[in-house]
C-alpha cells in the first residue's frame, strides 16, 4: 500500500484554477489580463487589434466563416469582397486561389487575405504511407519528412494550411479513421504528432513553404463505441486525461498552429459545444491561443445529436466554447450577429475569435505575401520521392519470416507476383488522398519488373482484380504462375476506400475471396509471401500458418513498390513495429497494450473451446478475464516487428532504485546486433506503476530510440526519465504523482523486455 498522504502533489491545473483567489484580488488581475489584451505591446498583437477595431461585426463574422472551393466564379468573388469569407478550403490550383485571393485583397474593404486550406494528410502529390504506417517507422524524422514534403508542394498552389496531424488515440481496428491515426499509444503519438506538425510548419510559419498545422479531432473521437465512425465516445475523467488528450497537450507544446474539434459527442456534449473541453482544458488549463475551426458541420451536427435546437443555438454553443472558425456549418454567418444584439453572444468573444484568426494571416506573412508565385513545379521532386521510399521502407512490418523465406536469395531465378494489390496504383496510395496521381504510383508489379525483369523469370498473375473481387476465375492462372515459380508474392489487403472517415467494418479480415485464393496458392507448396496493403491491422490468424513471411505494409504510397522491391531482394532490411497492438480477430476489438490488469487477469494454460471437456462444471474452468475462442493474447504485440538480424538485450541498468520527487532516472541499456546484416532496431522501454490509487495500467511507453547497428556491433542506450513521466491524472480530474513501486522493462517490444524496477519514495 502507498503512503499516499506523504505527497499526492497536485501538479496540474484544477477545473477553476481562481477557486482559491480572493475575489477582489481576482477581478483585479481579470480587469488587468483584459486591459492587456487591448494595450498589449506585442507589434503582431497591435497588428491585429489596430484592423480589428475598423472592423465591422459583419466583417468579422465572415473572418469566422470558412467554406468549401469550386473554383473562381463571380459569386464566391463577390462574397469575397463583400468580407464574408475568412477561409477557404479544397482550392488547389494556384490560378484560381490567386484571382479569389485578389477579390479579398484589392476587393475588399479592409483587403484582408484569405487562408486556404486542405487535408493535406499524408503526402500532397507525393503520397507518403498512411499516418498509420509512418507511425510504424518509430522514427520522429521519417514523420517530420513526410510533413515537410507535403508542405513544400501543398504551399506551391497557395495551401497554407493542413488538417494534420490526426492524433486521436485508436484501438479499434474496426474505426476506418484508424489510418490515419499516430496509433494507440499515447507516449508514441504524442512524439510523432509534434515531428508531424513540425515538418507543416517548419522554422517559421512565416516561410512560404510552411503551412499550418491543426490537432485534431479534439477530442475523444478514437473512442466511437463499437468503432463505428461518428459514435458517442462514453470516456472517464481519467482515461480522457491519462490516454486521449496527452499528444494534444504535446501538440500544443509543440506550437501546433491550430485544434480541430471532433464531431463526436463525449460524455453526452459534442464537442463543437464542450465548453470544458475547449475553453476551459485547452484555452485556460493548457494556454491555447490559437485557431480553433470546427469540422466539416459539426456545429450544424450539434441539432441531430439532440444538444440544441437550430443552428442559431449551435452557433451560440460553438462560440460560448471557443471554436473560431465554422467550417461548412453554414451556422455563423446567418445568425452570430442577431445572437449577439439579442445579447446572446457577446461582441467580445467574437473579437477574440477574429483576433486569432487574424494572428495566424499575420503569421503566415498572408498581408505581406498574399499570392502565391507560380513557379516550376516542386510536385514528386526527386528529393520527396526518396523521401516517400524512405518512409515507405521504414513503415513496413515484417510479422513472420519463417524459415527466412526473405530477403529472396540469389538462387531464385523465378517469382510468381500475384494478388489484387500487386498492381493497384490508386489503392496503394491509401485513403485521404486528393491530389496525389496514380499515373506517378510506382505499383510492387512495375518495381519488381523495372529492377528485376531482366535477371528473374516473373510470372504475374494477379488471381483478382480488386480486393473485393469475388470471381474466381483467374484463380487458375495464379495458381499456374505460383507452380511456375521458386517463390509467391502475394500482394494481398484492402482498397483505400475501406479505411478512411466513414469507412469503418466489422469485418477485418481480407475482402472478397483473398482467403481462399491464399488457400488455393498454399496448397502448390511453394513458399510464399504475404505482403498486406492496408489501412488497419487486417485478421488474418486463420491464413497465417498458409504463408512463411508475412509484411504488412500498410498503405506505402507513391513509392510503396520500389521500398517493398528493396525489402523483398534485402537491398533494405525491415525496421517497422506495430503502433497498434494486433488482434488475432475482431472480436477481441478494442485491444491494446496498455489495458488494466482487472482483478482476473488470465494465466497461462487456458481452458479453450478446443479442450473444455464436455459438460464441464460452470466454474471448474478457473474464471479469468480471456476469450474462450482468442484467449489472452493478440496475435502480436503492440511494438512488435522482426528483422533480417537478431538483436540481444543485456546489462539493463538504472542510476538508482530509489527516487524521490525531483530526481531523475537514467536507464541503460547494451543493444547487440548478432545477426549478419546491419539493421534497425526500435528499443523500448516501459513502465508499470503497481499499486495507485486509481488503477494504472500494465505496462506503459514511455521512451524508445530507434538504434541502427552493423552485424556485431553492440550500443549503449541511455533514456532519462524524470518523475514527470510517472505522474496520472485521477478520477478527480487532477494530475498527482504518487510515491510505490515501478516495474521497468527494456525491449524489443511490450511483451518482451529486461527487466527491473525502483520506488519513488
Ligand atoms: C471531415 C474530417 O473529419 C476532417 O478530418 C477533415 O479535415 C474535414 N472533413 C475537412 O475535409
């Protein structure tokens, strides 16, 4: 038992932090914050306040309207001039955004420019692996690439903001929105989101080629009960605080230009009207100023949740909780002025609304540069696309590798190349994907054959012709390709159309009739190798046993075909480990790593379906928290991922094994690359707080370095944690750290680790 007594130290912020202030002395330091704002002595701050104070309401009130693009024409020009347009998102080409840019700017009253955005997700012409598979990589500067690369080609049409990155946390592998996630971890999504938004907005966001970023879905949208998308998120204070909103208190830290609000209700209040949510966690808790925009109609969406009436109360509720800008919602512009002279919403709100919007114009250099240069095209540069190959090698997985099937040897002289994703240049490029061209996809079918053809027999076949694909009639040519080859690529998955927002399954395992093609591969003896397209850990426990490698890949992008080439030949070798934990079948959903121990956890031997004798006693098979049909386990780790080399842990060390408050805590570590090829190895370490008082989970992230070693060479790794990392939130909302007992573990991946551990005094 904790002394829980010696120092619960509340490290956070309470709900109210003036419940505690004499009130005189608060409305003293309110009036002196106010008259700050007015008189403030930044120059960017006297900016925005000088053209605030020559706006009219109307005016302002358009800055907070942000509507969809459709191309120049007079009627969105003349909504331009008239200053009822702040934003526009889904314009891409640089003619057209600099002729509406010229209606704001010489049109105009005030000639205030106007921010275009897009959902610039993973890649705009140069298409990187979905966010999922970058998460894969465990490599912050994979992520950061692949921001930087979009920027630079998005800002080249006048784009100069993304709604990247999405970092809700997802263990349901049934949410189509999973892709486009950092994963489920809270640590690892946290240190990926920041490198993401760090490639968006580089050094500056006044650089022509930076664009701003935006956190989203803030917050809870993960949790859509049953993983199907746009679902009520039902989140206890302390799973909120402790797992879904650390990587967008980091995303703030790391200056995140702007914060999306989700559509989902949390707790009974959508969040386009969660005043706590918004205003109180993220503006007064965490010091947010910046843009908040709603999503695509999510204010609107606030009547059918059943939480307002009209759209004129939605907007009421979306202002009251901050959220700046009305992304399609159509709720703003209509009704925020009558709400405010029916005192319903105050003026004042909506001058800091506009004055966010304005600093983030000011920001971006929109006054001083309004239009974009038309220049030589920077699409697909030779530089992105190494880049894209890059990320694509390291995203990929390898979850099987029996009888070291890869990387091929040299005595293969012929390959069967088949399955439905072997050549699907659109699929590959995965989902949220608007201005990427499939004409610049490099498929595995057109790699292998461009860096092979002339040394290998390839016989390709692709069995179907899309992932859905039912019809079996081109299962004989596959099948006669596999018996004419040494080796079978299977290039298996999902189209990028089953991943993505409102693309969410209850079935995860392979569309159409992959399986039993698989099945039909396996039974001519070849080895074969199953590479999966995806954009979610797909089921496959049932096929896995048919095949001797398995890569999952994700969706690679662009230049997903020359990476996996690479793979396949050992030009590279695999370093990707698994960002979610992977379920041996959906049933098991949500699952992840960092769960509670319950008070039956299960051991080990488990009663099965397969060996419960016949009328057993109702209790005589123990009673302990597992399936009776998956048992306990996922069919991988979270953090699991093999290589071409082996690696070997040893001398775990820790600075002390006692701790008190403002220590901190060294950990060491000798990584031994024991294998015959130089490779990656993601080093991980985890913590687990035994006793709490709430209950914490069995193992916790909370550093990891990816380390490259030549065959025999052995690195220290060193972490340093201070006794930040072992704080919790509680179930009263506040952040404490706790004196007890720590499990420590240093590995491969959360299952596997040296172990140690050390108390905090
Ligand atoms: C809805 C999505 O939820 C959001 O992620 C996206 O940025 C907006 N639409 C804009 O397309």
């Amino acid at each position: 038992m904790k002394h829980r007594t010696k120092y619960s130290v509340i490290a956070g912020l309470t709900r109210n932090p003036l419940k505690n202030v004499n009130p005189f002395l608060g409305i003293l330091f309110l009036m002196l914050l106010l008259s700050c704002d007015k008189q403030t002595s930044d120059p960017l701050d006297k900016k925005v306040n000088d053209l605030l104070s020559q706006m009219t309401l109307e005016e302002k009130i358009g800055q907070m309207n942000q509507i969809s693009g459709y191309g120049y024409n007079e009627d969105m020009a003349g909504q331009i001039k008239a200053g009822a347009i702040g934003s526009i998102l889904n314009e891409v080409d640089a003619e057209t955004v600099n002729a509406l840019q010229k209606a704001a700017v010489e049109g105009s009253r005030l000639g205030i420019p106007i921010l275009f955005s897009r959902d610039v997700i993973h890649g705009f012409k140069t298409i990187f692996p979905v966010p999922l598979g970058q998460a894969a990589s465990w490599n912050p500067q994979v992520v950061e690439n692949g921001g930087r690369v979009a920027a630079v080609e998005a800002a080249s049409v006048g784009i100069r903001w993304t709604f990247a990155p999405m970092i809700d946390i997802s263990r349901d592998q049934r949410w189509g929105r999973i892709v486009e996630s950092l994963g489920e971890d809270p640590y690892l999504t946290s240190v990926l989101g920041a490198a993401m938004i760090k490639g968006f907005q580089g050094d500056s966001l006044n650089d022509p080629t930076s664009i701003a970023a935006c956190a989203k879905h803030f917050a809870g949208y993960g949790a859509a009960e049953g993983g199907r998308d746009y679902n009520a998120s039902i989140i206890s204070t302390e799973q909120l605080r402790n797992t879904y909103l650390p990587p967008f208190k980091a995303a703030v830290e790391a200056g995140v230009a702007t914060f999306m609000v989700s559509f989902n209700e949390i707790n009974g209040i959508p969040s386009s009207g969660n005043e706590y949510l918004v205003k109180q966690i993220l503006r007064n808790d965490w010091g947010y100023n910046g843009l908040v925009v709603s999503d695509w109609n999510s204010v609107g969406e606030m009547v059918p949740h059943g939480y307002v009436k009209d759209l004129s109360e939605a907007a009421e509720a979306a202002v009251k909780a901050t959220v700046d800008m009305d992304m399609e919602n159509h709720a703003f512009l209509p009704y925020l002025a009558q709400l405010v002279k029916d005192g319903k919403v105050k003026e004042a709100d909506i001058d800091n609304a506009v004055r966010r919007i304005l600093k983030l114009k000011f920001q971006l250099g929109l006054f001083e540069n309004p239009y974009v240069e038309i220049k030589e095209s920077v699409f697909y540069a030779e530089d992105h696309l190494a880049k894209a190959k890059e990320a694509a090698i390291e995203s990929v997985i390898l979850l099987k590798n029996e009888n070291n099937v890869l990387p091929l040897s040299d005595k293969i002289k012929s390959i069967a190349v088949t399955g439905p994703l072997a050549d699907a240049p659109h699929d590959q490029m995965g989902t949220w994907v608007f201005d990427g061209d499939k004409t610049h996809t490099i498929t595995p079918l057109a790699a292998l054959r461009a860096e092979y053809g002339s040394q290998l027999k390839i016989n390709y076949a692709p069995g179907l012709n899309f992932s859905r694909d039912l019809d079996k009639k081109q299962f004989a040519q596959a099948v006669a390709a596999a018996r004419a080859s040494d080796v079978v690529l299977f290039f298996a998955g999902e189209e990028s159309i089953f991943s993505g927002e409102a693309h969410s399954r209850a079935d995860i395992s392979l569309p159409g009739a992959q399986k039993e093609l698989l099945t039909e591969l396996a039974k001519t003896g070849k080895p074969i190798v199953l590479i999966i397209m995806a954009g979610r850990a797909i089921e496959i426990g049932k096929e896995l046993p048919l095949v001797d490698t398995y890569l999952f890949s994700f969706h690679p992008g662009t230049m997903g075909g020359p990476a996996l080439t690479d793979l396949i030949f050992g030009k590279a070798v695999p370093s990707g480990k698994l960002p979610v934990t992977y379920p041996k079948m959906v049933g098991q959903t949500p699952i992840y790593y960092n769960h509670k121990n319950t008070g039956r956890p299960a051991g080990d031997n488990l009663p099965t379906v397969e060996n419960i004798p016949l009328e057993a006693g109702q209790v005589s098979l123990g009673c302990s928290s597992y399936y009776m049909d998956a048992g306990k386990d996922p069919l991988f780790p979270f953090g699991y991922g093999l290589s071409y080399t082996t690696f070997e842990y040893s001398d775990l060390k820790l600075s002390a094994t006692e701790l008190t408050k403002n220590d901190r805590l060294t950990v060491s570590c000798v990584v031994k690359n024991t294998g015959k090829v130089a490779g990656a190895e993601v080093v991980q370490l985890y913590i687990r707080d035994l006793v709490g008082s709430i209950t914490r989970p069995v193992k916790e992230l909370k550093a990891f370095d990816k380390v490259t070693l030549q065959p025999g060479e052995a690195k220290t790794v060193e972490f340093t944690l201070t006794t930040d990392a072992l704080k919790f939130w509680n179930e009263k909302d506040r952040e404490i750290l706790e004196p007890g007992d720590f499990d420590l573990w240093v590995g491969t991946n959360s299952a596997e680790g040296l172990k140690s551990s050390f108390v905090l005094k």
